[in-house]
C-alpha cells in the first residue's frame, strides 16, 4: 500500500437536525411538555407504572367564552400549576387539547393518590386570573395502576366514567 484516500464528510449537522427534529416530535409546542408519542415512548421503559389523565371539565366553554388566546393561555397556567405541585417526582404530558396526563414509576400508590387530591384541590379551589379574568376551573382525572401495555386505555376508561357519572376522581381497578 503507497498511500490511503479518504472522503469524509461532517456529519454533525445531520445529527444535530436529527436530534431536534426527535425533541419536537415528541414535544407539546404549546406548553412545552412531552406529548402522547414522548408518553408511550417513556412507559415501554417503565416496570411499575402509574398514570393519571387530568382533563378540564368544559374546555370549549372556556374557549368559546373567552377566545382561544385566553384558552391557550389557562391551558400553560394549568401545566405550570401541575409542574409546581409535582416537581421532580412525575412526568407530566399534555395528550391533546385539554388533557394531561402525569406518569411515575416506583411510586406508593397512596402518595400517588394524596398528590393527584392536591392537584385537584388546587385547580378547584383556586381560579385562574388570566387576561384580569377570573377562570374558574373543574377537573376529571382518571387514574390507572395497569401494569400493561393498556394503562393508557384503562385510564381513559376511569375518565371516561368519571366524566360521565360527574365525579372528580376515578380508579381504575
């Protein structure tokens, strides 16, 4: 061998594209974050799980009242609201319009439970001051302790209920 030829090519901007494009697949661009894919992505790595749904009782009045901009901003407020009651013990996702969902692993069932009671307490007891508008808000929250591929669906199925039959709080059991 006289001598070697190489082409290189830098490919760190292909990975750095590819990276961000990964982040906000799997980013809610309204609140910031993680949305449905990042919620089933992080529960395929969870052995224990529990998932709560938070849906907002009668979001389109909310929107329909106030504007869409005053929509927008109750739903950011709510997810400040649920980052700042959980810190750094769940995960928190926004799956669609007016739903959050908040994930752990390894966490006992009855402090799961305690916080979600704080949650709520908090979005029923305080209003929202948007825009110098009081915004009264009321929640479902369907929870499942499911350890399968279907905690998802058994949650929504606790929502679902509990929407129907006017309750605040529902378990999947």
């Amino acid at each position: 061998v006289v001598e070697y030829i190489a082409v290189r090519h830098d490919i760190t901007e292909l990975i750095e594209k590819r990276e961000n494009l990964e982040l906000i697949a799997k980013t809610d661009a309204l609140t910031g974050l993680g949305n449905r894919f990042a919620l089933v992505s992080a529960l395929t790595s969870v052995e224990n799980p529990a998932l709560a749904l938070i849906d907002v009782d009668h979001f389109s009045e909310i929107n329909d009242f106030y504007g869409q901009r005053i929509g927008d901003e109750v739903i950011k407020e709510l997810s400040n609201i649920l980052k700042s009651i959980t810190g750094l013990k769940m995960n928190i996702y926004r799956l669609g319009s007016d739903v959050f969902a908040m994930m752990c692993d390894q966490m006992n069932r009855e402090v799961f439970l305690t916080v979600l009671h704080e949650i709520a307490a908090e979005i029923r007891f305080k209003p929202l001051i948007i825009k110098e508008k009081l915004i009264p808000l009321e929640t479902t929250i369907g929870i499942s302790f499911e350890h399968s591929d279907k905690i998802i669906a058994t949650a929504d199925m606790a929502l679902t209920i509990g929407k129907k039959r006017k309750r605040p709080f529902i378990v999947y059991a």
